[in-house]
C-alpha cells in the first residue's frame, strides 16, 4: 500500500527504526478496515515489516487474513512497544518506560497524511455520507410524527442508518429542538420535538465518517426564516471559494465577514477535515496556521451556524476538494 511505504520511507527520514500504534483511527488508516478494540500496529523500519498485533482470542480469527501486513498473537502490550522509538502523542504513560531513548512522536505526520484521502478512502466517505443522507430524508420524515420526542428521532434516524451499513454513529447524534437549538452541541432529551428542530449525524462505513446538520422549521417564524436565510447565504458564499490553493483561514473569514452583524453569534469554526475521525485535519479555522490551505481530495465540512438567545441554525455539507471546485458528497 503506497499509505505504508509513504510512512516507511518517514520513518527513514527521522531516523526511526520502530514505530507502535494504538489508536483505532490510526490503525484503519493504514488497514482500511476497522480493527479489533485491542490492537496494535508496528512498524519495523529497518525489516519493511508492518504487523498487526492482536490478543491470542482475536488472532484465531485473523490467521488467514491476505494482507500485506502480517498477523501475531499478542501476549502482553509491554512486550510490543518494548524498545520502540516512534509512537503517537496519546501513548498511555504507563508503557513509556520501555520505550527506546530518544523516542519520537509521529502524530503529526499521521495527521498530514490523513488529511490527503485516497481514491479507495474517498469512496468509503461517498459510502458513509450516502447513508447519513438517507438517515436525514429519514429523520425529517419522522417529523411528521404527532408527539415524537428528540430521542425517539434520534433513535429513529441512528437505526436507519444501522440497516443502512453504518457501524455506528460517528458522533452522538445531535437532534435537539425549540429553544435548545441555540445550543451548538446539545444532547437530545424527553422533550417533544416542537417549533424548529437541529439534526446534526454521522455514519461509519468501513471505519470512515460523515457529517451532515440540517435545521428544520416547523412553525413558521419571521426570526427564524431570516436567520435561516443567511446561514444559506453564507454557505453558498463559502462553496463558491472552495478549492484546490485556498488558504483555509480565508474561508473562515470570509464566513464571518457575510454573517454582517450576526458574526458574534457564530461561535465555533467554520468547518474541519473527515475521515477515520469525524473531526481531523485541516481545521477551517481562523486559528489555522497561515500557510494552511486546500489540497485536492481533502475531504471537508462547511458548516456555518447562528446561535441566537432562544434559537439557532446551523447546515452543514461535506465536500470533496478538486483542483477547480468541489464535490459536495
């Protein structure tokens, strides 16, 4: 896999001679299929051996598995990371001691690498965003449901998505309604859905995320039309500058400067990267590095929102970058 030798041929360059990992995200980057809760991935620089360790219990079921990379039984964790000198920065404290001197931290390269998807991890997130998108058409349809309350729709929608193929959500669902809109990330709870209502969800196909919010009214309401009708501007303001070379600060500003005197309101970026994590590189940020900008088949959100006093809007697509535009997945 060209992820693998891209990662050797790092770990040449900062002289790292074994790299362990153990984070779930990180492992399906590089197997392109969702790991077992208890393993870990390490790289032998040196031997141009990648092998995924396992306990003995989950091993059984992998010893036939036609990879590239290798499969051993696991006896005991301290035993892998013995003598590593690469790891990521969430490494648990109480293995760092047989750790090699001199040990590296590779998180960020992982992080640039993840944030350039490949054709196969493109298709995934298509896969994944399919399945949120018909778990919304799901989830509006639900409305119509005298009484239904924000965690029987969530309910709804999360078990749509799960017949659909989802593994899970990526995220706690978002379905929150009324006056609790004005909460960016509120939790849904017993109430009756009732005047507008927020549904921010995610799938996971193949360890892959999506993202999608949608705000709906329904009770019609002057405040609530206008405020809807310029977060839709924004939106549509921001897609016409995404693409390849964009300076992903500029975005953000450019966001805030179309909010007018609603930019106070807007109070979380405008949007971030997607993959293995619903949240990852690039963050479409004011607070982005400077020289951070899109790179063709990054795969993002745009999600602009008002959080008023007694209400809030946010929509929210996920994009695929391309050298002179985007394609909204």
């Amino acid at each position: 896999m060209d992820k693998i030798k891209t990662f050797l041929a790092y770990l040449e360059e900062e002289n790292i001679k074994r790299c362990v990992l153990l984070t779930r995200e990180n492992i399906n980057y590089f197997l392109e299929s969702y790991p077992p809760t208890n393993a870990l991935l390490t790289f032998n620089r040196e031997e141009e051996k990648v092998v995924l360790h396992l306990s003995k219990l989950e091993y059984r079921g992998f010893q036939d598995w036609d990879r590239e990379v290798e499969v051993a039984p696991m006896e005991d964790i301290k035993d892998v990371v013995r003598g590593c000198d690469g790891v990521e920065e969430t490494f648990p404290l109480k293995y760092i001691k047989y750790l090699a001197q001199g040990y590296k931290v590779v998180s960020r390269k992982l992080l640039e690498m993840r944030s350039v998807k490949t054709e196969r991890e493109i298709e995934f997130i298509k896969r994944a965003s399919r399945i949120s998108r018909k778990g919304m058409e799901y989830g509006i349809e639900c409305l119509n449901k005298e009484g239904i309350t924000e965690m029987e729709l969530a309910g709804e929608i999360e078990y749509m998505m799960k017949k659909m193929g989802s593994i899970k959500p990526a995220f706690d669902s978002i379905v929150i309604s009324d006056r609790k809109t004005a909460l960016p990330h509120g939790m849904p709870s017993q109430d009756v859905v009732k005047n507008i209502v927020l549904i921010d969800i995610g799938a996971v196909y193949r360890g892959y995320c999506s993202d999608i919010t949608r705000t709906v009214i329904l009770k019609e309401n002057s405040r609530y039309r206008e405020i809807y009708q310029l977060v839709s501007e924004v939106k549509g303001i921001v897609e016409d500058h995404l693409r390849e070379g964009v300076p992903v600060r500029e975005l953000d500003k450019l966001a805030r400067e179309a909010m007018g005197e609603y930019r106070r309101y807007f109070i979380h970026s405008l949007g971030h990267g997607v993959g293995v994590s619903v949240h990852e590189e690039p963050s479409i940020s004011s607070k982005a590095e400077e020289d951070k900008t899109l790179k063709r088949n990054m795969v993002i959100t745009v999600e602009p929102g008002i959080y008023l006093e007694d209400f809030g809007v946010r929509i929210e697509d996920l994009y695929l970058i391309k050298k002179n535009g985007f394609m909204r997945l």
